[in-house]
C-alpha cells in the first residue's frame, strides 16, 4: 500500500518535534546545577537587599527621630566658653548634659529654637538686662529630651528643661551668589575734572524757516 504524501509529510514533522523535545530535555538537564546555583544566588542577593534596606529605612527613622529633638540655641562666647546672654554664669560644655528643676511656668527653662533659621533671625532677641548683651554671641546645636511639638511655645520658640549641647554652627547662613562688579569710576577730562555726561535735549526742535517763509524787514 502506498503512503499518503501528506501523512508521510506529517510523520516526517512528528520526528522532527520529538528530536527537538528530547535535546531541549537533555539540554535542560545538563544546566540543572548551575541553573539551581544562579537561583540560589539570587535568593541570597535578594535577602541581602531586603536586609539592607530594612536597615536603611530603620536608620532614617532614627536619624528623623533625632532630628525632632534638635534644638538652636544662642550663647554668649567668652574666651572659648559658651555663657548665657541672661544671666552670665550658666555653662554649656559640648557633650554635656545640662538640667534644671522644672517649676511652674518658665522661670529657670532654657529657651531655644526647633528652626536654625528663626534661631538666627532671634538672635538679636534678648533683654536689655542680660549681663552678657553685648558680647560675642555664638549657635549651638542642643539635643532636647523632648519632641518639637511637645516643647514647642510660640513662633518656633521652645522651652527645655534639660539638654545637651552637641556643637556650634555657623552664626549665619552661608551666601553663594554672585558678586556686583563696581561701576566704573566718572571719566575726566584733559585739566583733571570729572566730565559729566551728555544728555541729549529731549525737547521740540525749533523750525528753521526756509526761505519762502523769511519775512524781508521794511525799508
């Protein structure tokens, strides 16, 4: 009995599939063990992540926590010791905590800024009392055992019982813009003297009359 051509033609395509298949099954299982490696190792790059950025995010909490209890205060700087403006005598070591008994009211609190910028702008703020007015004044960065909004009275301004002082900064904010060039000086004339400019006359020019409107004069 003679074969069909289109059923020897699918037999033909049927061998060829079946060839495929089993080098692909021979293929994928001669890279079994450095494909189960791969894997594994991409596990492990993907806990390490996971694991780093946990730890990222925990020190952002942490650092945002801290930045909460960050206060600006304004000293008086006297031969390198950091002095109260009021009273002259109460002492601010960097590194040092500093406490008082809290009463009612402000009396004896330490007054201080959550903002370096209104700390700055407050600078100027003290009474005309204080032993210290007129001296050197100095920015130092204080650790508060209280959050901003929990020391928080009016316009920025906190009051702390107890601190730490943590360092000076910069009394005032650093500029980047461009210098002005200064104008140049007034050019002079030949004797020495400084020629003032030409200003041209803005004015109505007066006609000159042509001679069809000359007026002749009697004889």
């Amino acid at each position: 009995m003679e074969s069909i051509p289109g059923l020897a033609r699918l037999d033909h395509l049927h061998e060829v599939a079946q060839t495929l298949l089993t080098d692909d099954l021979v293929g994928w299982q001669r890279g079994a063990v450095s494909r189960a490696a791969r894997v594994v190792r991409l596990q492990l790059a993907v806990a390490e992540a996971a694991a780093e950025a946990e730890d990222t995010l925990r020190l952002l909490r942490s650092a945002c926590d801290a930045r909460n209890h960050w206060f600006f205060k304004t000293v008086a700087k006297v031969d390198g010791r950091y002095l109260s403006i009021f009273d002259g005598q109460t002492e601010f070591i960097i590194g040092e905590r500093i406490e008082r008994q809290q009463a009612l009211g402000h009396r004896g609190a330490f007054f201080a800024y959550d903002n370096i910028e209104r700390a700055r702008a407050a600078s100027a703020s003290f009474p005309k009392c204080s032993k210290l007015l007129k001296a050197e004044r100095a920015l130092l960065r204080v650790g508060g055992e209280v959050s901003h909004s929990e020391a928080r009275c009016a316009h920025g301004k906190a009051m702390l019982w107890a601190m730490t002082p943590l360092e000076e900064v910069p009394m005032k904010a650093a500029t980047t813009g461009r210098r002005r060039r200064a104008p140049p000086p007034p050019a002079t004339s030949e004797g020495g003297r400084a020629r003032h400019p030409v200003v041209p006359h803005r004015g109505r020019r007066r006609a000159i009359p042509t001679r069809e409107h000359r007026v002749l004069p009697r004889a």
